[in-house]
C-alpha cells in the first residue's frame, strides 16, 4: 500500500474480509524509521491486528490494535475504540488495556503507515499442508510441486510471495486446472478456485515469464501415455516450456 493505493477498492476488500471473518494483520516496515510514523506513536517494524472499520462523519477509519502501548495517536485516535453498549460488562482493567492498545486512523493514513496487509483465512475442515521456501533466477534450480493424490479430493493451491524487502512485489497466479487461463494479480499472496483431483499424480510447475529456464524438464510417470516422444516411462522435454499470456498449450 502506499499514496497511488486504490481507497475505494481497499476499503471495499476490508469489509469483505471483516464480514468473512477473516483475521487481517498488518506492520510498519523493518529497518525503515518513517518520520510520520514514529511522530504518531507507532513503532518501527511493528505488526498490528486490524480489527474493526467503520464510517464516523463521512469520514472511513480502521481499528488498529497492537500488543503494547505503541499505538496510533494522530488523527481520530482519541475516538473511543468501542461503543459503551460494547464494554458495558467488560472490567476496568479490561478497558484501560483496550484503550491503552487500540486506536482508529482514517484509511489515509493507514496506506501511509502500513505498507501491506496479510489476511489470514481460516477454512473450517479443510486441511492445510506448506511446503518449503524456492527462489527465482537463472542460477536457482527449477522448482515442481509434486501431487500425489492417493484418494479423490478438493484442493486450494495457494502461492505466496513471502519477501519483505520488496513489499511493492506481486505474485501472478495461471490456474492450470481448467482449460481457461485465470490471471490474478498485484496480490502478494493468490490461490486458484477449489477443484477436484482423482487419485493419480499431478505436477504444479512454478516458473517466472521474465527468466528463461536453462534446463530441460524430465518427467516420470508410472502410467505409459500414448504420446510417441516417450521412452520407456521417463518423458523428456527437450526445450524449455513456454509461457505465454491467454494461452493454454497442449500436446
């Protein structure tokens, strides 16, 4: 987020998730001291929870709520966090902790503090399952998730864009289960529609359009397909594949 962030389309997003029950976090940038940050209390590298959003004289504000007394104090600050029929039977020190932490700040200033948002969704009964960290560049090996579905399920695969030194990085994700190409982007973290698999194995390549994949692909499969270019059961690629906008190739 920053000055050139879309208000509307993020204040639409927050209510979005407020009313899905999404938990939504948030932090000021590490190893970054802004002035107008730490002239309105909040701390350096800090992450808080955002809670609540709401509409006050015209005006749209978001809660935010910290784990010490590093909140925000410049605009809209001094504005009770919760309406007294909302803490009547909380306890004293309950309300002097909530407001010691919490405080709300128009969503203008929240775009200047805070230079992203992690929105955690929790799915009840599914199940999840995260691999390890890979990286991007000519000289890093090629990365492929492989499946193996033991018994006919419906999946999510999610990717994350997990590095803070490049906050203003997207991730683009092509969702290759059906046969029409799905592009969402300037999200760091995107994921395809849920979809069903049959027992089998499956191959998610992961790939960047800006760098050219050195080597070519070797895969295994235990079922022999009927396609002349395999020998044996090792299925070899001589060129690297290509990727290319609004377009699903297949052979």
């Amino acid at each position: 987020m920053n000055k050139e962030t879309n208000l509307e389309m993020l204040w639409e997003k927050l209510k979005e998730f407020q009313s899905l029950g999404y938990l939504m976090v948030t932090s000021t940038l590490p190893y970054v001291e802004t002035k107008y940050v730490s002239q309105n209390g909040l701390g350096t590298h800090h992450a808080y929870s955002v809670l609540e959003t709401c509409v006050h004289e015209g005006h749209r504000l978001v809660l935010i709520g910290g784990t010490n007394g590093l909140k925000w104090k410049g605009k809209w600050s001094e504005l009770p966090p919760y309406n007294d029929d909302v803490t009547e039977k909380w306890s004293e020190w309950m309300k002097k902790a909530v407001k010691k932490r919490f405080a709300w700040m128009e969503i203008d200033d929240f775009c200047l503090c805070f230079p992203y948002i992690k929105v955690c969704k929790y799915r009840e009964n599914w199940h999840e399952l995260r691999t390890g960290r890979f990286q991007f560049g000519p000289s890093c090996p090629q990365e492929v998730l492989r499946l193996s579905i033991k018994t006919k399920c419906t999946i999510i695969i999610e990717l994350l864009e997990n590095c803070v030194k490049y906050p203003s990085r997207y991730v683009t994700l092509s969702d290759w289960s059906t046969s029409t190409k799905r592009r969402k982007a300037q999200y760091r973290a995107v994921e395809t529609d849920p979809f069903e698999l049959a027992d089998g194995v499956y191959f998610v390549v992961i790939t960047n359009k800006y760098i050219t994949l050195p080597k070519p692909y070797v895969i295994y499969t235990t079922i022999p397909p009927k396609s002349k270019c395999i020998l044996g059961n090792v299925w070899k690629i001589p060129e690297p594949i290509e990727l290319k906008s609004g377009v699903v190739e297949s052979e």
